[in-house]
C-alpha cells in the first residue's frame, strides 16, 4: 500500500496493492502498523458508516468538534465522487485550505481525514456508495459545518451549480466566514 500526503498536513491517500486474476481481485484496505508507521497515529477506528447518492449530491463540509472530533478514513464502493477537506485546524500554516482527490470504485484509492477538517464529497458519477471509517462516535451537539458553496473556500465540486443537490441543512449552513468569527479566528 502506498501513502501520499497532500498539501495539508496529516490528509494522506492510500493506493492499496491490488491483486487481480481471473477470479477478480484482492486488496488490503486498511493495516493498522502500516497505518501507525506511515501516518504516525494509532487510530481506534469505532464507527463504519454508509452512504449511497445519485449523481449532483453534495454532501458537506461538515465536521465534529471539540473532544467530539473525528478522523476518518473514506473510499468509494461504487461509482464516482470528489471528495474534499478544508483545513480549519486553529493555527495550521495552511488554515481555510482545501484539498480535493477523486475516489472511485475503479481507483480504489482512500483518503485520511485527520481530526480538524471540514469534509465533504460530491457525486460524479450516476449513483455512488460512500464508506467511511471514524475513530470517535457521532454526537449531535458537536456537529459543526460550512456552506459547500462558500465564496471564500471556492471549491469546485466538478457539478454544475444546476445540477446540484444539496440537503435543507447544507443549504442553510454558515458562511465560513460566521464559523472562523464563532472560533476566534481572524
């Protein structure tokens, strides 16, 4: 498995060794001392969550907060989605930063979302299942998130703005700028 680490500290993606023969393939998605000696965490992965969406969702950016955080590591089961992270950990050199990969079920690439990011994806392909790991447990009171289609993030979904489908709460969520006023930041 290789480990590639992107532009923000501590997001890596996984490219498993796939293994193919006329039966169909093999592959390692998750190995806990390769995890640790790569990354350089143990996480104590406690929740797997599931998600299927048509073409057009965008699901995000959201985030849990506080002792309630949550590092994840996401694939795609089947279609296509852009999955992104934004940086809004409070003194990262690369705050209010994001970062974008395409995950597919052709690719099988993975992406790790260390605790402190807003996370979201949007689906490119007909239809799309999500699966993702957490190493902390849902809570509802430390839900936090940010309008996907904040102007300062300026994140291209890769989905005209006609063909998106976003849910009441996504739609009704705060600018970026209300969430770095509601954190002390700048």
């Amino acid at each position: 498995m290789n480990f590639t680490e992107t532009k923000l500290k501590g997001c890596f993606i996984l490219e498993p060794t796939v293994f193919e023969d006329e039966r169909g393939y093999f592959f390692e998605a998750f190995n806990n001392q390769k995890f640790e000696q790569i990354v350089g965490s143990k996480p104590a992965f406690v929740q797997d969550n599931q998600s299927q969406s048509q073409y057009g969702v965008v699901r995000g950016l959201h985030m849990q907060s506080g002792d309630h955080g949550q590092a994840k590591l996401v694939r795609v089961l089947e279609g296509r989605v852009l999955d992104v992270v934004v940086d809004v950990r409070p003194g990262s050199a690369t705050y209010g930063e994001s970062v974008s990969v395409e995950l597919s079920a052709e690719n099988k690439l993975q992406f790790y979302v260390p605790r402190g990011f807003l996370h979201g994806f949007s689906v490119l392909s007909e239809n799309a299942v999500f699966f993702y790991k957490c190493d902390n447990h849902y809570h509802k009171v430390a839900e936090d998130g940010v309008h996907p289609l904040d102007k300062e993030l300026g994140i291209d979904w890769q989905i005209p703005r006609e063909e998106m489908i976003l849910s009441v709460k996504d739609e009704e969520a705060q600018s970026f700028r209300a969430f770095k006023e509601k954190n002390g930041i700048g």
